[in-house]
C-alpha cells in the first residue's frame, strides 16, 4: 500500500492546473446510459473512481473508448446487462447514481447497495422513494436494489427530499429527464455539480428549469441524444490547494478553475489573511510570508461552506495564530483526521460536532494515517507545515480524489515523495 513521505517547511510558491470535478464527473458519466446514441465526456480527472466507473460500464457490457486526451466516449447500444454488482459497486458509494438512468432508459435496474467512505451515514433511502414517486417497483434483497419501471415507463412526480442529498438529487433528476410528464424535485441539493449535471442533460436535449436553486422542474422528453460535454473545474481540489498555500505562508497561481463556485472558502481564506485575487477561470492567493489567522467555521450545504473543505481548514488553524472553532453540521464522524494531528502536536478539542483549534507555531512530524478522503488531504497539508518527515499512510483515500498530488506539490516545490507500502 503506497505511502506519502512529506518534509515540511517549505512555503508553496507556482503555479498549477485544477483537474476536473470527480463529484461532477461521476454523475455526469452515469448520465450517458440515457443518451441514445454515443457521448463524450471530456476533462475527466484521472481518478480510481473514474476508473470504477468506467470498469463498472464494461461489466454492463457498455466498452467505453478512452482517447490520449482522456476523453472518454460511452455509446449504451452494447449494453448486454443491467446489473451493476456488488465487487465494484462496494468500492464506490457514487455506483448508486446508475439507478435512476437505467430505470428510466431500459425500465430495469438491479444494483448493489453501495460502500464508500466511513463519514457516517448516507441513506440511500431517499433515491428508492424518489424512483417509487415515479411508479417505479423496487425491492431490496439479497444486498441489492431491484427497480423496475411500470408499463410505459416512468411516470413523472413531485417529490420533496427530507434531507438535502446530491446523489438523491442528482439520480432522481436523471430519472426524471426521460419520464412522462412533469416532475418537480423540491428540496433539491443546489451544488454546482448538481448544476454541471443539468447542463449536461439539457446539451443531451433535456427540459430541466432550476438547478442550482431548490426547486427544480423537469419536463420528460422521449429521448436524450448524445453528443459532447466538458466537466466543470473540482472546486474542493481548488480549495485544498489554496488552504496549503495559505497553511505554508506561501502563494499560488490556480489555472482551469472557477472562482465564482468557491465564494465561502475564498471569504475564508482573505479573513485568514490571504490575499486573494480572481479572474475568469483563475484564482491567485498569496500569504507574502505570514502565518495565517485563525478563522471559525461552519459546514452547510451549497452555497454555505462545503462540509469537504472542513479537515483541511482544521489543518489551517492547527498552525494559525490564535483560536478557531469548527462545526460540522452535514456528517456526524467527520473529525477522525483531528487525532491524528493531535499526534503531531495540534491543540485541538473535540466537543459533540464541534472541534476547538489553538493554533500552535509549527506541528511535529510523525507516522499518520488517513481514515477518509478529505482528512487525508487534511494530514498531508499538516506534514507540509510539520517540522521533520510525516508518513501519511493508507493514501488510497487520497487517490480517490485528487489527481496526481504529489506532482502537483512538487510543482509548488513541496518536498514530498510516493513510496510502496
């Protein structure tokens, strides 16, 4: 198992290029099994989870074919099965976004309930009454969901989410875009992803009105075309390497993003001292050498401040002057990466859904371990802030992620290698 070694110290200082969204990407690819004829998908980050994905349409009986450039084109006239199994859908929480698509296109769908990260609870619920809303007949046995669409296929609905899902949102707008009638989806996720998604289905021909808003109204069409589409610039990769910047004292140039998805955690960063600046597709910030302020936080939905850029600013106060307070109020065990910076020397307290951070000068190095994807982007920028050698181990987390994050510090003259476990 590969382990990252990081010396710390040094402040980051380049420029670098932001990959595509993996949380925009994997919606957007299950989007193609409603294209009736051959989609491509470009700016996909060269991800494990991309990977899956693709490997997981191969198993359906749908070969993808990948160019130099890692577009990837899906054409669903192959497609021999509609099972999606339990090996890979395991590996994967964002396999449950083939529900909706498949159900809705072929009138059948039988996938396994999914695995993922260990944040706490994601009910997938909320997608099977969304899909029974629609007329869909579903049971769940034997470890998997089995839907099948009514005669005539789906039905539009109105539907209200309890909670607030992305992936709830996201598989029931799917379904929606090849339904009969009207559907509403109230108490919809408003993310940019989400939004990314919708865009993409109206290039395919859909009649969607609302994304990025709470309401969003779908007008079922017969059939969706294929095509091209883009995804939009990850906005938590962006993040990430703004807080590493701003944690080192350090200034960075990031190319390819978008500065208008990212206002909460840009706010963030200037109240910590940073100066940022933004172009179109381009964001600036520079520390010019000083330690960052402590700021207090709290975790929301879009457009309030992403609960995945949360372990990296406990990173940023960990080493900030003075004391700042972050709730998390979207996972309930989201704070698993706190003790191990606890071992490297960070004052923090942990209360209920509340962690409590005395910034301390300069961490320690040690031996670390990443429990989910986003603490372990949190250690990383803790070793880079840490006096010594930090091992940051059980990465995989991390490759879930983030595309290529050593090369990218390396870019910023980061000291930090991949070595096999």
């Amino acid at each position: 198992m590969d382990k990252l070694i990081i010396t710390g110290g040094k402040r980051l200082d380049g420029e670098i290029r932001i990959s595509g969204a993996k949380n925009s990407a994997l919606p957007i690819l299950a989007a193609t099994l409603l294209a009736d004829g051959p989609i491509t998908i470009g700016n996909l980050p060269h991800l494990h989870d991309i990977t899956t994905m693709i490997e997981l349409f191969g198993r359906m009986g749908v070969q993808p074919t990948i160019d130099e450039k890692l577009n990837v084109e899906v054409d669903t006239s192959s497609i021999t099965t509609l099972v999606a199994p339990y090996e890979l859908v395991k590996t994967m929480r964002a396999s449950i976004l083939v529900l909706g698509p498949m159900v809705a296109r072929f009138g059948y769908a039988e996938v396994a309930l999914p695995g993922g990260c260990a944040i706490g609870s994601r009910p997938v619920d909320l997608h099977i009454r969304g899909l029974e809303a629609m007329g869909a007949d579903i049971v769940v046995e034997n470890g998997y969901i089995k839907a099948k669409a009514p005669e005539g296929g789906l039905r539009g609905a109105h539907y209200f989410f309890d909670t607030v899902s992305v992936t709830g949102t996201e598989n029931i707008l799917m379904a929606a875009a090849l339904a009969n009638g009207r559907s509403v989806i109230e108490n919809a996720a408003r993310e940019p992803e989400v939004v990314d998604l919708a865009n993409c289905l109206i290039a395919m021909g859909a009649n969607i009105q609302g994304a990025g808003t709470a309401t969003i109204t779908v007008d079922g069409v017969k059939r969706l075309a294929g095509g091209r589409y883009m995804v939009m610039p990850d906005r938590i990769e962006t993040g990430t390497y703004l807080v590493a910047a701003a944690a080192t004292g350090g200034r960075v140039k990031l190319k390819d993003t978008d500065p208008t998805i990212l206002e909460s955690v840009l706010l963030k960063l200037e109240e910590a001292g940073a100066m940022v600046d933004t172009g179109n597709n381009w964001i600036s910030l520079d520390m010019k050498g000083n330690r960052p302020r402590a700021v207090n936080i709290r975790t929301a939905p879009y457009p309030a401040f992403p609960t995945d850029m949360q372990a990296q600013f406990v990173s940023l106060n960990a080493v900030a002057e003075g004391t700042g307070t972050v709730i998390e109020t979207v996972f309930e065990n989201r704070f698993m990466h706190v003790y191990e910076m606890i071992r490297m020397g960070a004052k923090i307290q942990v209360e209920g859904n509340t962690c409590i951070v005395t910034g301390v000068p300069q961490l320690k190095s040690a031996p670390v371990m990443a429990t989910d994807l986003r603490a372990s982007a949190s250690l990383v920028i803790a070793g880079l802030v840490a006096e010594g050698d930090t091992l940051v181990d059980r990465i995989y987390h991390i490759d879930r992620g983030y595309e290529c994050i050593e090369e990218k510090l390396q870019l910023l003259g980061a000291t930090i290698r991949r070595v096999p476990g």
